[in-house]
C-alpha cells in the first residue's frame, strides 16, 4: 500500500511538472506583454497577492483574500438556508410519496434552470445585487439537496420505520434518531453536489452583480488586462472548491453507516 | 367461553382480493408461549404483524386484555427475523431507544444502568460500542432480543427470530431466549417453519395451512415438562410424536397442487435457509 502510494504521488506531481512544462514552452516565443502569461509570470502575481491577500484600497481594488471571503460568506448564507430548506422539504415529500409524486413534476421543471437565468428577477423584486447573488447560491445548492434527502427519505428500510412505530417514538425522536440518520449518507451525497454547484454558479453571479467577490475580481482583472491575476483567481477559486468538497468528504465518512 | 389475555378474534386478511389467511381465531392465556408453524406465504408473519398493529386485519380483530389493538404500543414489542437494528447506532444506543421509549421519565443514570444490565444479560459486555455491522447474526439477534424484553413488554412478538442465524449459534440463542423468559415470563406469540424450535419453546403449536386462504386447522399443547433440553428432548417419546405428527402435516399441506419441492423439502427442516416470508 504505501508503495503505491508513493507512485501515485510521484505520478501526479511529474504530470503537474508535465503540464506547467508545455504551459511554459507555448508561451515562451512571444515577447512580452503578448499572449498567455506564463506560469513564471504567473507564481510572481501570486507571490504578490499572497503577500497582501486582505488590502483594501477602495471599491476596485482589494486583496484576493477579501474577494475570496466576501463570496465565501456569500455562499455560506445562500447554500445554508437552502440546505435546510432542501432537508426539511425533502424529508416531507420523502414521508408522503403522493405529495411527492404530485410534486415531482415541478421539480423536475425547476431542477435544470440555470441559477443565473433567475438573477434578472431577482434584482427586480429585491432590488438589491448582493441578496440577488445569494438568492442565485441558493437556487443553485437547492434541488441536489432536495432530490437526493427525498431519494434517501422514500428509500429508508420499512424495518427502522416499524422499529419507531412500535416504539411509539415521538415525531422528533423518529426524525432526530431514525429518518435523518437512515437518510443521511443520501443527504449529504447531495449537499456535496450542491456545494459544487454553488461554488460554480457564484463566480459567474458575482461577474453579473459586480462589487466584491471572487467572480467580480475575475471580471474586474479581465478589464485591466491583468490576465495573470485572472489565472491564479482561476486556480484559487479550484482550490478553494477542492476544499468544500473536501469537507463535506469528510462530513459524508462521519455518517456514512452500513448495515 | 371466557376471552383469552390476547384473543385473536375471527382474523382475515386479503390483499388485493386475494385471502391470505381466513377467519384465524384463538386465545393465548398470560405467560403462555404459543408458536404458529405454517409454510411460507400462509399469512404468518402478517398475522403477527397485525398483531403488533403494523398492519390492520381485513375482518376481525385482536383484543389484548379486554381492549382491542388499532396500532403498535408498547405492550407488545417485536423481535424481528432481520434483527431490524438501527445500523448508525451502537449496541448500547440501540437498546437504549426502547428504554427510553419504554420509560420516559427515567433519569439518563437509570436507563443506562437499566440497558447495561441487558446488555449483560444477553452475553454482549464489551461490545456495547460496537454497530452492528461489526456483528454476527447471533450477536445481532442477541441485541435484538435484549431491546424487547428491556422494555418489559405484555406481550412479546417473535417473527421466526432464529432463521437467519447458523443453525450451531441457534441453539444457544435459543437457550437464552428460554432463560430470559423463564425469568420475564411475557405472553409470547412466535411464528416460525422450524418444527424442532417450535416444540422445544411452546406451550402449544397452533398449525396453518398454505396460502392463499391460509386457515388455523389445530393448536397442539406441547406436554413435556420444563425446562427442556435439546438433549433430553432427542429421545423423549412425546417430542417423536408430536414431530412426526407436526412433519406429517406440513407434508401433507405442501403435497396440495401447485406446492414445490423445495417447499416440501422446506417443511421437513432440511432447506430452512431457503424459505423466507
């Protein structure tokens, strides 16, 4: 095993030498200031940001880190709320398969809307572009959630049902102790879809609404001509979704259960 | 007649049209364990089912101490074929669910106490934090048995609770199941299509037919003095003839149409792993 894992390291890292070499070779004939940066040109930008990642010198012009935070706490509100609302919804229509039926329809209308196409509504009704970004978070975190808690809720073994029934567990009891843990692995399979989504859509909601926020600074980078700054946004914004998933990786192993 | 503790009143149970089983009537008198043998599909797991108020009969109804059963309660717990354990909970958490259940104005210091001498009782010290998965069917079944008799149930419900045990650890778990009632003394109803089981445990053997339109054609008392022990039991002459009497008519019901040889060879004891509800 942990020779194999040493392959696999070394693996990785020399295809990641591998592609930062070709990378480095496309850009080298141009002279400077035409084409692609390379990765060179790149690692220095970072160097900078990384250096500041929290300065604050007005609207246009703040640290990666700031940028970074200000769409975090976008999407911890957004894809919170819709969490909850996804759970609680899933678990109703999970328990009632006719309400499900009769709901599914709509959902399968709902579920392939792109978040953004809502933006244009939302800014109209709460005229505000920072509550419309987290109400398109919330959107995007909102049907994995909701199909996959349904799914795990329907899906629950009539045996632990019966087990609560005969129990006569109360309803808080039977949802705290039995339904939420039968469905959990299913749960958090999609919270884990959704937070990939959300992570997605908030940088395209952010390029729209302006302002702060990683997808803001892409944008805002883009405008400056500053494409070395846009790539090493490129690679925060995957690192920084590497982390998400990881952590609801890791929340998924806690609750996983078998029987 | 007098009614019975638990008087399984005239009980029919059809799904879609079709009769499962047909005006199913007797009486279990308080701390008496009656068994019920019957071939698959002759309604026996429903009966048992509907008796813990999981499902509603189609005509009759089951009176337990003079009030008619509408749904489950904790009068009657069930000891399910599958073990039925919440697999994200430990041993120790498992049995204490019903506890609490059963006790809700308990303490946490008393329930715990109250589970741990369960959890001992049945042999399991030690593997409290254990889930399931990490069992073995016995040991699971062990856990299973502990969660309904630690709720103090009038009436304890055992849905063939051996069957999917290897038949060595059977008969410990068996022995177990003896001496925790020996000492509860609960009015057991048991269903199961193993005949050496069914004598070994019973006061009396109620026999079913094959489904579709299952009926309840006799219940045999089991006259051999307790306790028993498969031991002892091997030679008794009692045990052979009520046995071969058992065995014969199982035989007979499955040799009706339509009836396999699995099935056959089910009855007799040899395929217990092939018959499931």
């Amino acid at each position: 095993m942990g020779g194999d894992r040493l392959r696999v390291v070394c693996y990785s890292l020399l295809i990641g030498a591998a592609l930062l070499g070709i990378w480095q070779a496309s850009v080298a004939g141009h002279p400077a200031g035409k084409g692609l940066p390379g990765p060179v040109a790149v690692a220095r930008t970072a160097a900078e940001m990384l250096a500041h990642p929290f300065y604050d010198n007005g609207p246009n012009d703040k640290g990666i880190g700031l940028q970074l935070l200000a769409s975090l706490a976008r999407l911890a509100v957004g894809y919170v709320v819709a969490s909850l609302v996804a759970i609680a919804l899933g678990v109703v229509l999970g328990l009632s398969p006719a309400l499900y039926r009769a709901v599914n329809p709509y959902i399968q209308i709902l579920k392939p809307i792109s978040p953004l196409a809502w933006m244009p509504l939302f800014l109209y009704t709460i005229r505000d572009s920072g509550w419309a970004a987290v109400l398109v978070i919330f959107m995007s975190s909102l049907w994995p959630t909701l199909a996959n808690t349904a799914f795990g809720v329907v899906n629950i073994r009539r045996d632990y049902l019966h087990v609560a029934a005969i129990l006569q567990l109360s309803w808080w009891r039977r949802l705290v102790q039995v339904i939420l843990p039968a469905a959990a692995p299913a749960i958090v399979a999609g919270l884990r879809i959704s937070i990939g989504s959300a992570w997605v859509a908030i940088v395209a909601a952010e390029m729209l609404i302006g302002g702060t926020g990683i997808g803001y600074f892409v944008w805002n980078e883009w405008n400056n001509l500053a494409l070395t700054s846009v790539i090493f946004a490129i690679i925060a914004i995957g690192l920084i979704g590497v982390l998400l998933d990881a952590g609801l990786g890791r929340l998924s192993r806690r609750l996983a259960w078998s029987e | 007649m007098s009614v019975a503790f638990l008087e399984i009143d005239h009980v029919s149970k059809d799904f879609g049209g079709v009769s499962v089983f047909d005006d199913v009537a007797f009486g279990i008198a308080e701390g008496e364990f009656v068994t019920m043998i019957g071939h698959s599909g002759c309604g026996k797991s429903t009966l048992l089912n509907i008796m813990a108020g999981l499902e509603r009969p189609s005509a009759g109804g089951v009176v337990l101490s003079g009030r008619e059963i509408t749904g489950p309660g904790m009068d009657r717990m069930v000891v399910f074929q599958n073990f039925s354990l919440m697999p994200w909970m430990t041993v120790f958490d498992n049995i204490r669910l019903a506890v609490r259940a059963a006790y809700p104005d308990w303490g946490r210091r008393r329930v715990g106490e109250w589970v741990q001498r369960y959890v001992d009782m049945v042999g399991l010290t030690g593997a409290e934090a254990k889930r399931p998965a990490a069992l073995s069917g016995g040991m699971r079944q062990r856990v299973g048995l502990a969660r309904a008799f630690s709720t103090e149930p009038k009436v304890l419900l055992l849905d063939e609770p051996f069957a999917q045990i290897d038949a060595l650890t059977r008969g410990v778990i068996q022995d177990e199941l003896v001496r925790m009632w020996s000492a509860s003394r609960n009015t057991v109803f048991m269903v199961t299509h193993d005949v050496d089981e069914a004598i070994l445990l019973s006061d009396r053997i109620a026999l079913m037919t094959k489904g579709p339109g299952a009926r309840l054609t006799e219940i045999i008392p089991v006259k051999i003095p307790r306790p028993r022990t498969r031991a002892e039991l091997i030679d008794d002459p009692e045990y052979l003839r009520l046995r071969n009497h058992i065995l014969h008519f199982l035989v007979e019901a499955a040799q009706r149409p339509g009836a396999t040889e699995v099935e056959i060879a089910a009855s007799m004891g040899r395929l217990p792993s092939q018959t499931s509800k």
